[in-house]
C-alpha cells in the first residue's frame, strides 16, 4: 500500500532479492473492473478509504450477480511523490476496484467502471505484511530503469500521472489470518513503444501466471 516515485533507487540487494520476487515483465489482456476513487495523504487515510470501499465495491457486485476476477486492487492515478514520507504511502489518488470476469453494464452511486490496460507491465510478488510494499516499489521500479524500461507516466499538477500502475491484493486478511502468508502484486504499465528488456530468465516478455490477466490472476 506504498506506491514510491520514479526516483526511487535502482538495484537490488542480496536482502531484498530473499523478501520479494525478482521482477518480470509480462503481456497482459485488458481485465474490467468497478470501483471508487478515493484520495489519501497518509497511511490512517489510505487504510480507511480501503476499509469503507473494498466490501461496499464486491458488495455491488455480488448484489448485481457479476463475477469478480480474483482479489481487489488499488489503481493509483497519480502519485505527489514530491511528497514521500519514509514510511507509508505518499499523498495519492486512487481506487480501490474489484477486477471482473466481463464489464459491468453500468454502475451507480459513488461506483465507476473502467478497465486495467493491455500491454507489457513489469510485475513482482511481495509476501509477508503491507510493510514491505514501498520497497517493492521501488524495486521494481528500480529494475524497470536498469533495465531501460520505461513506465508508462506522464508530469501531472500534483504529482505524477500513471496509466497502469496497481496493487493485486492476492492473498490478504480475509482469506488468511496470518500476515507472513499474505501474497500482493504490484505492477506498472510499460510505455507501448519500449522495447522488449534485455537479459534473463526474469526479463522475458510472457503472459502471466494462469489467465494472464493484469491483476495476475
């Protein structure tokens, strides 16, 4: 739940490559989803926009008889990384969404539908507590920019605009109560003219686990 700017430090280190899946690139279908935005400038503020959001977003759903494509994600729009705390998130605009199997037909109330884009996204698996997610951040990012990747992000008045850039919360604590079994995958858009990256098992440009959706599923 800690999405980092475009300068975080590139590399990684022997500690970091134990705790978080080494990236990988991979091309992914479009994967409706509905959801509510939300803003928040801290950590308290980011978890209570969740908390209200995620059951009132699959309760929709499931009153409306649609079919949710694995776990919620949080869809950061744009990111103040102006403004990054050491720990917890920065200020950002987001929604929190529930990823369907087929668009919904409409929506109502505070709810919005869109669609996670398709295309090539660096993508990493972190497990354990929401606490190591800023370095996974900034690990992918990281690897992203050695790699002469470049994210998909554009300059916007209060931060930085992103057109694919998630949190897929696989395995959290509604389905395990025990946070060092907990399973998140963040993910960013790549911009569509990049080139394929260069080296390793880790930089090959596959479909993703299962379907290959963008939430990984």
């Amino acid at each position: 739940m800690s999405p980092v700017g475009p300068d975080g430090p590139s590399g990684m280190t022997r500690d970091g490559l134990r705790r978080h899946h080494q990236p990988r690139v991979e091309r992914r279908p479009a994967r409706p989803y509905v959801g509510i935005p939300a803003r928040a400038t801290d950590e308290a503020g980011f978890r209570a926009a969740m908390d209200e959001a995620v059951p009132a977003t699959f309760g929709w759903v499931v009153r409306h008889g649609l079919r949710p494509a694995g776990g919620p994600v949080v869809r950061y729009r744009v990111v103040d990384e102006r403004r990054i705390p050491e720990e917890g998130p920065p200020p950002a605009s987001f929604e929190a969404c529930v990823p369907l199997e087929a668009a919904a037909p409409g929506v109502d109330g505070r709810l919005l539908a869109d669609e996670l884009p398709a295309g090539r996204w660096v993508v990493a698996l972190h497990r354990g507590g929401y606490s190591g997610l800023a370095a996974l951040h900034r690990i992918v990012l990281g690897w992203a920019a050695d790699e002469g990747l470049r994210i998909d992000r554009t300059p916007a008045p209060d931060g930085t605009a992103y057109r694919g850039a998630i949190e897929h919360f696989r395995i959290g604590p509604f389905e395990e109560p025990d946070p060092w079994r907990w399973e998140t995958d963040v993910a960013y858009l790549l911009a569509a003219d990049d080139p394929p990256p260069a080296h390793g098992a880790a930089a090959d440009d596959r479909a993703g686990p299962g379907t290959g959706d963008p939430t990984g599923r």
